[in-house]
C-alpha cells in the first residue's frame, strides 16, 4: 500500500470521540427547504432533520406517489422551495409538484433542437442529471447546449443562454450550479476528443455570460491565451492535437464555495482512452483528470491537482467531489474531498490545493496506492497497452467504482457514505486509427457475470472516514448500479436500490433498519424537508432511461419489474398510501424473421456495443422503457434497417449512421437473434 498521510492529530481524535456520541433529537422547524444541489453549496447532501430517527424509523410510510408525465425515468435530486419539488428529465423537461399532496403544478419543455444527428447529440437529448434553483428561477441545461431559465410559481421561461456550441460534439447533462449570484455549468464530449472542455459561468438573474475557463489548451499553431496554457500544452507531448482536441470535459462535478467564493471542479480524462494513441512522451495532459480550483467570480485559475496521470481506464474525477471541515492539528481544517472513478478517497486543503491522504476504499488492481504528493502506484498487470495480447482485467470498472451518484456526509462525525459499484471490467486495445472519435480501446463491463470465479459483480454502500482513511462500515447490494445517498441527523442514511426499493441504514453501524417498495429503480438521491412540522423524505424512481450508463448496463442496474414509469414518492412518518404499482413485464413475440447466421450475429453483437447502440436501447437490447425494446420489434430486413440508420427517425433523436450492408447484415442478424433468444426464454419460465 502506498503512502497514506493521516491529518488528524491527538487532540482531533478526541474530537472525533466525542463527536460519535448520539445526537438528541430535538425539536425541527415547522418548515424548510431543500434549495441547492446536496442541500447545501458543500454537496454533502445532509440534513439537519431528526423526526425521522433511528427510533421512529420503523413507523416510516408512504404519504403519496404521483405518475410523472413522462416515459423516461428521473435521476436528479430533487430540489425543494417554498413546498414545491422542481426535477428535470429527459429532453430537459422541468417537473414541479406540490410538496404536502405530490400533485402536477406544472412543465416546461425547453423543445431543444432534433441535435446535429450525432450520437451525442442523440445521448444528450435524453439524459438530464438535475436542475438548480436561484431565487425565484428554476435553471437546467439541454442536451443541445443551452441553459434555460423559468419563473419557479408559473413555469414561464425568464431567459437562455448557450452554454457550449451545438455541432462541436458537446451536450449538457449535469445539474447547473449557484453561488454568489452566478450559475455554472459545464458540458461533456462524451469521450470523443473532438472539442476542447470547458466550464462557464452566467449571471443568474439575467443569463448574460460572465467567463469561461477551458480545461485543456488550444490549437498549438496558435498563441496561447496565456502563460498557463502555454504551461500546459507542454503537458501534452508530441502530435496530441492531431489526434485530439483534449476534451476534459466538466460534465458532473462543481462545487461551488461561499467562504472563498471559488469553484471547485472535476475535470474528465484525455481521448483516446489508450496512451499510446494520443501525444508522444506526454506528460500530466493538463488540465485532464484534474481537481482545478477556479475564482467563482472571474474564472481565473488558482490551483490544481493531479490524479492520474497517463490515464488509460477513464478514472476521472469528473464525479464525486464534495467541501468539508475536519479535525486537524490546528482544529479545524477547510477540505475538498475527492471520490472519483478510480476508487480512492483523496482529501485536499481547499486553500492550497495540497495533497493531504488518499486510500483505496474498494480492491483496486491499478495502482497499489499513492505516494506522497497523491500519485498512484502503477501496477504493470492492469495496463492493457503494455501486455502481449493487449488485454487487463481491471478493477474498479470503466463506470468507476463511485459514478456520479450522490455521496452524502455526516458533518459531525466526518464519515462519507460511498454508493460503490464493483465491476469488473475486461478493457483490450482496439485496433482503431486513434484519431478524434476512436477510443482506442474497448472494455466488457459486465466481466464480472461471465463465470470467472476469480471476479464478481456486486454494489455496496460504504461508510467511510476520510481523515482516517478507514472503513467504518460497508452494505453489500446484489446489483452494481445504485442510487445516491442521504444523511441525516436521525442516525440514518437513505438509499434507493436498483430493485425498486427505498432503504434505511443506522449511520453508526451499517445495520438496514427499514425498507419500502418505490415501485421502480431508485438512482437519484432522496431530499428531506419539513412542512407543516412533518418531516418528508422525496424521491424519484421509475425506469432509469436518462441514465447512459444504466441503460448500457440493463441488467446492473435494475430488474424487469423496476422498469416502472417514473414517478414521484414521499414517505413520512405514519404514511399510509398504498404502495405504487410494479412495471408490467412486456410479452416478446416471436420475430416474423427466422433466425439467422449465428456467427453474423456474433459479429453484429460487437457492431452494436462499437456503434453505441446499448446507450440508448439497453445492452443486449434489454431496454428499460418498452417504446425501444429490440427484442420486441427487431428490424424485419435490411432495408428497414438502413433506413433507419440514414436519417428515417432523426426528428426523435435517433442519431444518423452510415453504414455498409454487410455490417448492417449482421447487426440485423444480432438484434433477430436476440429476439429469439428472449422469445424462447420467455417461452420456457412460463412453460409454454
């Protein structure tokens, strides 16, 4: 193990002792809010809220659900104002429901554009991870670069604003973020390289834009804006920029911090995924797989920290990033804490950007630890671009063993509450050009569920103590691909499972108190407000078709059943609402087309992981909403297909692809196939 620096001294340990003491729960407000993302600018998604406790748990009910009028499932956190809930889905819809009853107030459809035909335009149109509440405004970004403003009592549009360009491979996904008057707003290249990352910052009342930061340098025939992109472009080796453009995209992680008044973001990793495939004799790739601390009111740069170097995983820390005050020599001290992909907890000073500890908190077979400025420890056997054959299996997975799910915190006791994800994941060397598109690589996430007794798929929820770089507890799921967390000052920590069902666990020791039905998969984080003196718990479940990397991972991510149609639920104590309805398991008929060549369609299975075509209709076409559910309606010939490849469903996000007949053979004969194959499984359980 490597090198771990504890930043806890005798006299903070004390502190921790006596912090670990019960709080008494006493009396709540009449009325609160849940105003900013994780309740708080600190991201730590915890309240101050205690009728809901270790004690009263067990007296948790359903207050009400509502259907929400959509098909695609919601993955936000809820955010809660004067008794209105605001959410975003797909298409950048706004939902607002009445906080005491769960009825429809009103929506607002932003209508972005059909996008440029690509697949991230296509990607982008239906996967929304929030929205950000500024006074009176409710603020989302499109998938088409936009960020649109509403009046939060009507749902009338107050302004817009463009966020990155349309055309230039970007789209919008994440939640916005507010502070000192502005909202910002990154944007993701979903891995292409083919544009150069950046966040910006708008005025919050008006839109007018006030600055923009860009992760990574520019074209190197060109003057650089300045002497820090000048440093580092020397970052990035030899030819980088014709195979790339860098990306670096912020796409999730902001946090923005009132004391400072700075920006903190997490910065996603360089394209092509392979190492060998960008800059020759590269260096940190600057500003790639980086925490940057920025001037919230200018954009100026102020630090950054490296995490990994010559990445070749994804193991970016564009997720999971969170501020704090923990015990330190000098009794307290300002932290960021960092949980990206790559299963380490790293914690920084906030001032200075300083490496303070970092450790493993899941097995990670990459690195054997970090050294002293926070470095990994490479292990040879995990750099598949080093082994003969060009191959590693590699923990954590691509998806990373903490994604962008909700961390939560426990201010008092300074434990961080991880939804992990371990999939372990074959990654190979492709044999691709390397240019701006081309990963360079692929990789099986779902090796974990191939037979190898020597890896395992599984999720847990770990609650871990970032000071002390130690584990206090850890819950074990059956499925990888969970929901974010809440902390409250009950003692409890709340899950959604991607089975359907919401959790209580006791903070303190990890034991699963309560448990209710959702009626669909849970991957947003529940909120908890006070109205009217009762406390309530909100969540989202449904489906989780606004999720990409869920719908890439069906079957990590929920059960048939779970595949509900979104809704909205609050739990309270008492509650008495009967439970919402499962999801209705569709019939798979058999195809009209009998089955073809089984090793055309062997070819076809890899054209369609290659092509992306599980983002949007489920890995092996498990879909998690019935309108796009291969097995049911495979394409009955080639010529359907290639007319819906050229363009035929555009106008409703399908994204254009040209494709050769052959290749489109056997993609047909992959999607027949697979039909036949849940056809006859379907067949055989009911004993047909």
């Amino acid at each position: 193990m490597g090198h771990t620096t504890a930043i806890r001294s005798s006299a903070g340990v004390a502190l921790a002792l006596l912090a670990t003491v019960q709080p008494l729960f006493g009396d709540d407000p009449e009325n609160t809010d849940w105003p900013l993302l994780g309740n708080a600018h600190e991201m730590q998604h915890h309240a101050d809220l205690s009728q809901i406790n270790t004690d009263t748990v067990g007296r948790l009910g359903l207050a009400w659900w509502v259907d929400l009028p959509t098909v695609k499932g919601l993955v936000g956190n809820p955010l809660i104002q004067d008794g209105r809930i605001f959410q975003s889905g797909a298409g950048s819809v706004i939902y607002a429901n009445d906080l005491r009853t769960g009825e429809v107030l009103w929506t607002f459809d932003p209508r972005p554009g059909a996008g440029d035909g690509s697949f991230l335009a296509a990607y982008g149109l239906f996967v929304n991870r929030g929205v950000a509440l500024h006074d009176d405004l409710v603020i989302v970004g499109t998938g088409d670069c936009r960020l649109v403003a509403v009046d939060q009592a009507t749902g009338a549009q107050r302004w817009e604003a463009r966020g990155c360009e349309q055309g230039n491979n970007q789209t919008i996904t994440g939640a916005p973020r507010v502070g000192g008057g502005l909202v910002f707003t990154g944007n993701s290249c979903g891995d292409s390289g083919a544009s150069r990352g950046h966040v910006d910052a708008f005025d919050a009342a008006t839109g007018r834009h006030a600055w923009r930061f860009y992760t990574v340098p520019g074209d190197p025939s060109k003057p650089p804006e300045s002497d820090l992109y000048r440093m580092a472009a020397a970052t990035w080796g030899d030819g980088w920029y014709e195979r790339s453009r860098g990306c670096g995209s912020v796409w999730d992680a902001m946090v923005y911090d009132p004391r400072s008044e700075r920006l903190y973001i997490g910065v996603g990793g360089p394209s092509p995924l392979d190492p060998t495939a960008r800059g020759a004799n590269a260096g940190d790739e600057l500003f790639t797989n980086s925490v940057v601390a920025l001037d919230a009111k200018t954009g100026e740069y102020v630090w950054h920290f490296k995490q990994n170097p010559g990445d070749g995983w994804n193991f970016e820390p564009a997720v999971g990033l969170m501020l704090a005050s923990v015990p330190d020599v000098d009794g307290q001290r300002r932290v960021v804490i960092s949980v990206p992909k790559d299963g380490f907890v790293y914690v920084l000073d906030a001032d200075t950007g300083e490496f303070l500890s970092g450790r493993n908190y899941v097995p990670a077979n990459w690195a054997s630890g970090l050294d002293e400025e926070g470095r990994p420890i490479y292990l040879p056997e995990a750099r598949y671009w080093e082994q003969p054959d060009g191959r590693a299996v590699v923990l954590p997975g691509g998806m990373g063993g903490h994604n962008w799910e909700a961390l939560a915190f426990d201010p008092d006791k300074h434990v961080v509450f991880i939804p992990v994800a371990t999939m372990p994941s074959l990654y190979e060397a492709s044999a691709g050009d390397g240019m701006m598109g081309d990963l360079g690589v692929t990789f099986d996430g779902e090796y974990g569920s191939k037979g190898d007794p020597d890896w395992e798929a599984f999720g847990e929820l770990v609650a871990w103590d970032p000071v002390l770089q130690t584990e206090v507890w850890r819950a074990r799921h059956a499925l990888p691909m969970n929901g974010g967390a809440l902390h409250t000052a009950g003692g409890l920590v709340f899950q959604g499972l991607a089975e359907g069902y919401l959790v209580a666990y006791d903070a303190a020791t990890g034991e699963r108190l309560w448990s209710a039905s959702a009626g669909g998969t849970v991957r947003s984080a529940p909120s908890t407000v006070m109205a009217d003196g009762k406390q309530y718990i909100v969540v989202a479940s449904g489906n989780v078709a606004t999720s990409i990397g869920a719908t890439g991972f069906t079957s990590y991510s929920s059960v048939p059943r779970s595949r509900s149609r979104p809704r909205l639920l609050a739990f309270a104590l008492d509650g008495s609402a009967p439970a919402p309805p499962w999801a209705e398991i569709p019939h798979i008929p058999a195809p009209p087309t009998a089955r073809l060549d089984a090793t055309l369609a062997s070819a076809g299975k890899d054209i369609f992981v290659a092509y992306g075509c599980d983002g949007c209709h489920g890995h092996g076409g498990v879909a998690v909403w019935e309108t796009l559910d291969l097995r049911v309606r495979p394409p009955a010939n080639l010529q359907y297909l290639q007319t819906v490849l050229g363009g035929a469903l555009a106008a409703r996000g399908m994204p254009v692809f040209e494709m050769a007949d052959d290749t489109a053979e056997a993609l047909r004969a992959y999607l027949v196939n697979l039909a036949w194959d849940a056809h006859e499984a379907q067949d055989e359980a009911s004993g047909d």
